[in-house]
C-alpha cells in the first residue's frame, strides 16, 4: 500500500490537484483506532482488559487505556478511571491496517452507507464509526464477552477538505457521489 502511494497516488493527486512538487500532496499522517468503555468499565473491570486485547488483535500494536482526568459526579465518573482505549498507527502498520479496512472490513459492515464527504473537519481529518467490532476478520466471535463499537480517525496533510476528499478517494475509500 505503501508503495502504491508513492508511485500512482501522488502522480494522480498532482495532476488533479494541479499541484507541481511532489512533496506538497496529501499524504496519511496517521490513523487513530479508538474505543469508549466508559459506562462497561463501572459495571465489569474484565471489560477493559478485553477491549485492550481486541485492538490489540486488530491493529497489531498494544493499545494505552484513556483514563479520566476529573471526577463528574453527575455521570459517576472518578478521576483515573478507564474511559477508553486507543491506538496511533504510523507508517507500515497504517498502510496495512488501511488496506484491510478498505478491502475486508467495510465490504462486510452491514448495511453499510457511503462515507458522507461533508464529514471532513475543514483540515482534510475525517472519523469513521464502527458500531461492532466484529467486522474485522481477526475476531473469532465465539471468544467475545461483549460487542463494541470503535471510532477511526484518518489524519491527513492535507490543507481543506478537498484534498483530503482527493486524498482518501485514491484509497478507494467508499463515499457518496
């Protein structure tokens, strides 16, 4: 995925973008695999831990546990309790996780509909949200407690939601037309 970047995606991307330095495209930053155990967290402790190994199992990196950072006694939140869990995923590891969920994964989402491209955040960012995590081929489902939803954030270079539409459409990330 990596070199297919390098060689097709940043010749496409100047010639549509009109941009005359290859090193001035778009690229991927990076992408950040997440999950909110907030209210499971308060009832199970387990819980946690096997949120922790389901993206440890899907992104192939150890994920660190978000705690939380004031006590809100209105949602029965104290500080230092796990409230979710996260994954930075950088060069190698982001291409292949990319190339998964844009081959495997969202082709096996049910009732899957095309990524909106007014969901940018006017920097070429976008989220994706996952409802079940067990989409991704990795997770044999006769092992799960409990099914989680997960958020994926692709980060890009990219200077306004053009680009990073540009950017993420050469992926073959699925959106509306």
């Amino acid at each position: 995925m990596k070199a297919l970047t390098h060689k097709d995606i940043i010749k496409q991307l100047m010639e549509e973008l009109g941009i005359k330095n290859p090193m001035s495209c778009p690229r991927l930053q990076k992408i950040v695999v997440s999950a909110g155990v907030g209210k499971l967290a308060q009832s199970d402790k387990k819980i946690v831990k096997d949120v922790v190994e389901n993206l440890k199992l899907i992104t192939g990196q150890n994920p660190t546990i978000r705690k939380a950072r004031l006590s809100i006694s209105n949602f029965k939140l104290r500080e230092g309790q796990p409230v979710g869990v996260s994954v930075t995923l950088r060069g190698e590891h982001m291409y292949q996780f990319l190339h998964r969920l844009v081959n495997i994964v969202l082709p096996r989402v049910r009732d899957l509909k095309p990524i909106n491209p007014k969901s940018f955040d006017g920097n070429g960012n976008i989220s994706i949200g996952l409802r079940d995590h067990l989409v991704f081929p990795e997770i044999n489902p006769d092992d799960i407690v409990i099914s989680h939803g997960m958020q994926i954030n692709l980060q890009t270079s990219a200077k306004n939601n053009e680009e990073g539409l540009a950017l993420l459409k050469q992926y073959n990330l699925p959106f509306k037309k």
